[in-house]
C-alpha cells in the first residue's frame, strides 16, 4: 500500500477535481486535526461553516470562492487560488465573509417559464436581473443567497485565472478572440505589464478595473518569474 492517500470528496456543489475536502483543510493546511477522525468529530460537532451552511460531512466539497468559518476559533477563510495553482485559505474579516462571488454558467428559462441563472457553485438564481449574461460575475448574499451587484465580462474587468497553466493569476481583460466550434481565446495584462492567453472559460471576473471586489491572497495574483523567485529567496537567506 504505497503512494499519497487523500480523502475522496463528497459528491456537492464543486467538482471533484476542483475542491478540498473539508478534512483536507482541517488536518493539512490548518493542522487543527491530526487524524481523519479527529476531522470526522469536529465536523460532526458542528464546528465547520461552508458558505454559511454548517456541514457535517468532513469529505464536504469546498471550492472556489467559498467561506469557510470555525466559530469556535474565530477563524474565517475564503479559497482562492495562488499563483502556482494551488488552493490557498485566505483569512477574511466578518464584513467580507458574508457573501462571497459567484460566476453565471448558464442563463436559461425553466418549465414554468421563471428564467433561472446557474452559478459556478451550482446555485440556482430565481428571477435574476435581466442584464445577467453568462460569464458575468454576481455577488451573493450568504445569509440570504440573493444577488446584489453584477460585475459584467467585459474589456477592462479584473479577472482572476481558475483553470489551467496561469492559474490563480490576476489581470485585466484586454481581448476577447472568437472561435466558432473552437474555445475563445482571451488576452490578459497583469498589473506588472505581463500579458498572456487563455481559454474564455477559465476567467472568472472579481472586479472593475483595479478594484477587485475579495481581498486577494499574498502575492496579488502577479506570477513571478524563477529568477524573480530565486532573487527573492537569496534575499531572505534561504538559498
């Protein structure tokens, strides 16, 4: 029985290659378990927020963009991503845990005739603003899960990356290149000047022009280079 065991996540609102189990954030990144059962009781204590939502299952799904809180320590943590593509828990205050941003994925009209927007997250928006495109970002109340501001996909909106080789980077959206049958292409430039590409479904928008609307974790989403990288570890005497 060799190799890495991780805990596999419950079936929920995230992908399964794009969460964190519940355990996973309680035993490896806060350390506040050292066991999967010790992680099963503090869930089952009902310890753990998700999105407002107190989750008994420690495999939970938490994603992008989820506010996870522990009352008991007063801890409250948003997930994003760094600019290598992994996961980061980013602290946040009170004010800023309660809502968190949503992208739309879908914008349809159901059976009986109520137009509906689906989130990234697999909420279910009911009678949402007409103006709502897909790729559009809207902020959601945790408490109430009703939508307050739009933030349209549009050139100049702050972006952050959520899939692929730039993960986790953030910029603004300079040029949107259409492919019909193929995937749109779209250009960013980073607050340093840095541009690239990616693919249009790997945006999510944070913002307007340079005011993302979450606090970003260390870093700000500028990638730096190895050399930048090595530069900087030297600097601090760990080379």
């Amino acid at each position: 029985m060799g190799g890495v065991w991780a805990p596999r996540p419950s079936t929920g609102p995230h992908k399964l290659r794009e969460c964190l189990p519940i355990t996973v954030v309680l035993r490896d990144r806060l350390k506040y378990a050292l066991t999967n059962k010790e992680c099963m009781q503090i869930c089952m204590e009902r310890c753990v927020k998700v999105d407002g939502k107190v989750r008994t299952d420690h495999n939970f799904p938490s994603g992008f963009m989820d506010v996870i809180e522990l009352e008991k320590s007063g801890d409250r943590f948003r997930l994003l991503f760094d600019t290598k593509g992994r996961f980061v828990l980013h602290r946040i205050q009170r004010d800023e845990a309660a809502y968190k941003l949503c992208r739309i994925n879908k914008v349809y009209v159901s059976a009986n005739k109520i137009p509906v927007a689906v989130t990234h997250d697999g909420r279910t928006l009911r009678y949402p603003d007409p103006d709502i495109k897909v790729n559009d970002t809207v902020k959601v109340d945790i408490a109430t899960g009703k939508m307050s501001d739009i933030y349209k996909f549009e050139l100049g909106a702050m972006v952050m990356l959520t899939k692929g080789g730039n993960t986790g980077r953030v910029g603004q959206l300079m040029h949107v290149e259409k492919h019909e049958g193929s995937f749109d292409i779209v250009t960013i430039k980073d607050i340093k000047g840095n541009t690239f590409a990616t693919r249009l479904e790997n945006l999510f928008v944070i913002g307007a022009g340079n005011h993302p609307q979450v606090t970003l974790p260390k870093g700000r989403g500028i990638k730096k280079t190895i050399l930048q990288e090595r530069s900087e570890a030297e600097a601090r005497g760990e080379l």
